[in-house]
C-alpha cells in the first residue's frame, strides 16, 4: 500500500564506511587534519554569540508541536495526503515517534540520521522535500527540531 519514495538508511550507512574507513587516506594526515578543522571550530565557535546558553532545552510541547501544527499537520492526519502517501501521522507525539510503516522517521540523539530532518533541511539532493511542494521552513524553525532531536527528541 505504501511506497517507498527514497531510501534514506542505506545512504546512511554508506556515509558512514566512508567516514570510518578513511577511503585509503593515510591516518596521519587524517589526524592532522581532522585536529586542524577541530582548532578552527572551537576558534570560529569562541566568537561567536558567547552569551547565548548552549544547551537550551527543547520540547516537543513547547517548541516542536507549534511549527508542526503550522507546517505539517495540514497533511499528515488521517485521510490527508502526506499520510495516504507515506503512512506518517503527525497529530501527536506518539504518531510522530511511531514514524511510518518502514520504520522511524526520528532517530531521538542525531538529527543526521533521522530522515525527518533531512526532508525538512533540504541540505541533501533528495527529489522530495517537506513541507511537501510547498515553501520550506525557516533557519530558525529548522534549527529548533534539530536542537529537539539532538537532545533526545523528549515530550516535555
Ligand atoms: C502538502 C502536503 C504535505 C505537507 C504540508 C507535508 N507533507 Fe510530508 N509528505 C507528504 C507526502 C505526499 C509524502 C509522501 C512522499 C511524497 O510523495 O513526497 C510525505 C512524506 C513525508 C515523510 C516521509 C516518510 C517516509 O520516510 O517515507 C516525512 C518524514 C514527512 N513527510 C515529514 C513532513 C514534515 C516534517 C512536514 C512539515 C514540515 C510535512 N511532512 C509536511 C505531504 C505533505
């Protein structure tokens, strides 16, 4: 009954090879670089808004449901087309952490696997992006799920 339009997991995993085996470069190299680009992040991070608390807490109540509401449920509640199409309801916390019939569409901990933030970030060439055929969500909005997801994609 449902189809499934692109698949997200294995690109994932792939990914990850990739990173972890290094694709032949020599670990020395590896290491400076990686300590090179460790340097110039916490150098750019230092400078940037130092007053602003890093670990604001974000909630599904308070901060997730709003832009859900707004931007989504329109199409992922029953008979509507975004969950005839993939399954996904998104009329309450519950549905949402349930994802589709394929599985999850949260990893609760990391944002760059959970394949609802990356139709949402649009930082991927994938054919299809939510809102569905429809203007994409602000920086700011698109930051707050992922700051939900990061830390844990909790309820309150
Ligand atoms: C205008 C209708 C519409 C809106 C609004 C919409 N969607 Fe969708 N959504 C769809 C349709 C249709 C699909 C099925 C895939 C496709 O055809 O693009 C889908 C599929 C998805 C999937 C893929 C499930 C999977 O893994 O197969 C996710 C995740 C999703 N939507 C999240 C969202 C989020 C988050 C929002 C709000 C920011 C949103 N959608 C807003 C129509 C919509």
């Amino acid at each position: 009954m449902y189809k499934r339009m692109f698949d997200i997991d294995t690109r994932m995993i792939i990914w990850r090879e990739a990173t972890i085996s290094g694709e032949g470069t020599p670990m020395n190299i590896r290491t400076m670089y990686l300590a090179v680009v460790l340097l110039i992040t916490a150098g750019l991070s230092s400078c940037d808004k130092p007053e602003q608390p890093q670990s604001r807490k974000v909630t599904y109540a308070d901060d997730v449901e709003p832009i859900i509401q707004k931007h989504c449920a329109e199409c992922h509640v029953t008979g509507q087309q975004g969950a005839r199409a993939s399954g996904l309801l998104m009329d309450s916390y519950e549905s949402l952490m349930k994802g589709t019939p394929f599985g999850q569409v949260i990893n609760p901990g990391s944002a760059m696997s959970s394949s609802l933030y990356i139709l949402i970030s649009g930082k991927d060439k994938l054919t299809i992006t939510m809102p569905h055929g429809k203007k994409p969500l602000s920086d700011e909005e698109i930051e707050t799920i992922r700051d939900w997801i990061e830390n844990g994609a909790v309820e309150n």
